[in-house]
C-alpha cells in the first residue's frame, strides 16, 4: 500500500458518476483541488413520475455524458492525454446508469492510455468531506445519509472503515421522499421538506424517535408511517407544520447518535455526508452542537453532499494510489457494498 503522503507527481483524475439520476464529470487534482465539477441532474424528467424511473435514468445518461464530460474537461483546461485516469462509480446503484458511466470510462481510458478505477459510490461520499477539508484528521464519525443509505461509519484511516450503525429499513432521504409524495408536495422530497419546514412549527407534533436510545441503528419506516396516519386523521393539519415536525424527529435521532458515536470513537470530527446532508436543520444543528461541545463538526458545501462526480475524483485518487488501476473486466455491482473492518 502507498502511503498517500510520498504521491509526489500531481496527478489530475476525471471523475464519473452516473449511480442514480445525476449525470456527472470532474477533474480534480490530487483528490483536493477541484478544477471542474459539472451537474447534470434529470429532475425535471422524472418529477411528473414522482420518483427515478431506471430506464428513463439510463437513456438520460447516454445522451448527457458527452456533454458532460466533455464540459467538465474544457472547465478544467485539460484533454485527455494530460489527465493520470479515469474514474467512475461502479456501484451501488441503478444498473442500467452505472454502466453508462462505467462503459465510457473504460473507453475513455483505453482512447487516452491512462488507468481506469472503479469507485465505490458510498466511498465517494465519504471523500466529499476530506476534498473540500484536507486538515481533517482521522479518527472520523461521518454520517452519511443518503436516497438509499444511512449509516454512522468510523473512518479510521484511508480505506479503513468501521460501521457503527446503519438503517435497519428505510434511508434517511427515502423517508423524506416517502413523506413529500405522500403530503402531494412534489419530487424531490428532501429540498422540498426542506423549504416548507422552515414555515412550520417544529415542535407542533410529536412524532416518534425510533431507537433514539437503542444502540447506533437507525429505523424510520415507522416515522413515515406515523407522519402518513396523523395527516390521515387530521386533514386540515397545515403541511408546514407536519414537515417541520417530521424533519425535527429525523435530525434529532441523527444528530443524537451521531454525537454519541463520535463522543464514543474519541472522533477528532463529526462530518456529514451524502444528500440529506444537505438540509438544513441537519447542518444547523450539527454545527451548533459542534460549538457547545468542542467537538470540530464537518459540514460539506451543499453541492458536495448531493451526488457529484468530484467526490468520485477524489476518493480515486486515494484508491489509484493505494490499489492501483481497477481491471478492464470490472462490471458495474448494483447491490456493491462498502467493505467494513469488525
Ligand atoms: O446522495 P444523494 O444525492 O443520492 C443518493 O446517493 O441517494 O441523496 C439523495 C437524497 C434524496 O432522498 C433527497 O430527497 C435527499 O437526499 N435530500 C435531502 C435534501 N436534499 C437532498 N433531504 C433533506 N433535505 C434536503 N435539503
Ligand atoms: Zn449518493
């Protein structure tokens, strides 16, 4: 293994990322300095279908990631000969998506003679919090709560991660999303919630805090389901309100067990990562805790907590120089799991 310290050569990555409903490319160096990180997201196409339809998600991707990559290399002021290699997420995610990103990567690679590195897409976001803070040092608790994950992880070193806690059903933003669809709100979720708790009354209802003082798992099926049988019951309750009060009940277990696992690990820092990341009652209160307490807290650049290709960029660079190129035979895993040391 090298140790990332003795890197002397820069070495300049493209980055791709095409796991769910965003069409991404970026170009970063050394897995720190951004020169381009672009963003084509599909929103508008699926909003009327409430939801990412897999198949409307991969002929997007096909169409954009020309244009994408090629803005992201014109943004940086690179061709393809100059860059080190090229990365992309293979997994977890929609099939048909990975492989777009996956197949064009591989092509670009073998069309420019430089490695290709295959990225795990949860590693990714782990790096978002180290790509835009470098000083940070290790042990981290990162919570990392995402459309399809939530988990407290350990990150103990490059590549060395421990699971404290995970989901045992619905994810963080999956319950958002749940919720906006059921209110009638609109798609995405997460952003939506968002802006319409900031209207509402935090503390107006008193939805449960599952497992709030059970171990470091997470469970927010029943959460969605209490917020579904109050509206049901009370028709006329006012939907700000009811979205303030469901996203208290959700940072509040977050932040609660994320304090304590840090507290715990004896963590240097607590940082947030993936899409739900990016609300902001999390973000507020993280970094409030973080000045009572003295504990560093973390909090990424919105765009670098929602899907993005720099993070893929940057979590490479590591990967490249730790384990080398990834084959050419390397397919994309939709079900790819994060590898957890006990
Ligand atoms: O990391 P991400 O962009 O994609 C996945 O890897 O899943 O996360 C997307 C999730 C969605 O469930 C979305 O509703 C949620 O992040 N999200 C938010 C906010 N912005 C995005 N949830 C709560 N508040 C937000 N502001
Ligand atoms: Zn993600």
């Amino acid at each position: 293994m090298t140790d990332i310290e003795t890197v002397s050569v820069k070495q300049t990555i493209l980055g791709i990322e095409t796991s769910c409903d965003e069409t991404a490319a970026a170009v970063v160096v050394d897995g720190q300095h951004v020169l381009s990180s672009v963003v084509s997201s599909q929103v508008d196409l699926h909003a009327r279908f409430g939801g990412v339809v897999p198949e409307i998600a991969s002929r997007a991707h096909t169409d954009l990631i020309t244009p994408v990559v090629a803005q992201a290399l014109v943004e940086a002021g690179r061709n393809g000969g100059e860059l080190s290699a090229v990365a992309a997420t293979y997994g977890p995610g929609l099939v048909g998506s990975l492989l777009v990103g996956v197949s064009a990567a591989k092509a670009l690679s073998l069309t420019w003679g430089v490695p290709f590195v295959g990225i795990n897409h949860l590693e990714g976001h782990l790096y978002a919090g180290l790509l835009e803070e470098p000083d940070l040092s290790f042990p981290l608790v990162v919570l990392l709560v995402s459309g399809g994950h939530t988990m407290l992880v350990e990150m103990r070193g490059h590549g060395d991660y421990r699971l404290i806690g995970q989901t045992v059903d619905d994810a963080a933003g999956e319950a958002f999303d749940k919720v906006a669809r059921y209110l009638d709100l609109g798609y995405p979720g997460g952003p939506i919630v968002d802006q319409l708790a900031a209207l509402g009354d935090p503390e107006a209802i008193g939805f449960p805090r599952p497992m709030l003082n059970e171990g470091y798992d997470f469970s927010f099926s029943g959460l969605k389901t209490a917020v579904i049988n109050h509206v049901r019951k009370n028709p006329d309750v006012s939907a700000e309100d009811v979205a303030a009060s469901f996203q208290a009940a959700v940072v509040d277990v977050l932040l609660t067990k994320a304090r304590r696992a840090a507290e715990e690990v004896g963590a240097t820092a607590i940082c947030l990562a993936g899409g739900v990341a990016a609300n902001s009652e999390l973000r507020e209160r993280t970094l409030g805790y973080s000045v009572d307490s003295g504990m560093r807290a973390y909090v990424p650049s919105r765009s670098m907590c929602t899907d993005n290709a720099a993070m893929i960029a940057a979590a490479a660079w590591w990967r490249l120089n730790s384990d080398g190129p990834s084959p050419l035979d390397l397919g994309a895993e939709p079900g790819l799991r994060l590898a957890f040391a006990d």
